[in-house]
C-alpha cells in the first residue's frame, strides 16, 4: 500500500483472496500501484496491513477496512467476499482515531479525545 501526497491509496503486491482492492480483475499478482477507486473520495494519511486485512486511516480520523472478512470480523457487517473497504462500525465509529498499526490478526486504533487521557 502506498499514500500519495494528495492522500490517494495505491495497492500492488500479491493477492490471495481476491483483487478486488487492485481494480485489475483476474489478475493475482500486481507490480505496478494501482489506485484504489473506492477510497478516492477519502483523504488517506496512513495505510497498514495485517495478515488477511487492510485499514486506511483519513484525515478525518476515520478508519476504514478490507480484503477477507471471514465472520463479519473487520469490524462492518458485510459479507465476508466483500472486499471494498468500508468504514469501521461500533464503539470507534465516532471516535476521532490519530494513528494506525496492524499485526497478525489485530489492528489497534490510537484515539484522540478533545478534553485530555
């Protein structure tokens, strides 16, 4: 995943679950960035990866996530073949999110509250 400087996302790499994300349909493989079309409208500032996931945090402080939701587990209830990245639903949805980072099967959401810890 890359950012531009006009927080548009790009994705290249390989792609086990689908392609979806890449825009390139019957393609596994992708070596060249490709902009994400379904997060144009979104000013991203940070991208992570996770091992079956993405999330991309906008300027806004929203967090939005795809790739392969098996179980309604990237935080939207979607189908688990969705892979168009969707905004992060429940206790977060509101809440303004100021840094990113994902591991194996995580992904950890830094908050920001106006008034202080």
């Amino acid at each position: 995943m890359l950012i531009s400087d006009i927080g548009q996302v790009y994705a290249f790499g390989k792609d086990s679950f689908g392609d979806s994300e890449y825009g390139i349909e019957g393609s596994r493989t992708t070596t060249t960035p490709q902009l994400v079309e379904s997060l144009k409208g979104i000013f991203a500032v940070q991208a992570v990866i996770g091992n079956f996931f993405t999330a991309v945090l906008s300027r806004e402080g929203r967090v939005y996530t795809f790739s392969w939701g098996s179980d309604a587990i990237l935080g939207h209830q979607t189908d688990l073949h969705d892979q168009e990245p969707h905004l992060l639903k429940g206790d977060l949805e509101n809440v303004p999110v100021v840094q990113i980072a994902a591991g194996y099967c995580y992904l950890l959401a830094l908050s920001c509250q106006p008034s202080g810890m």
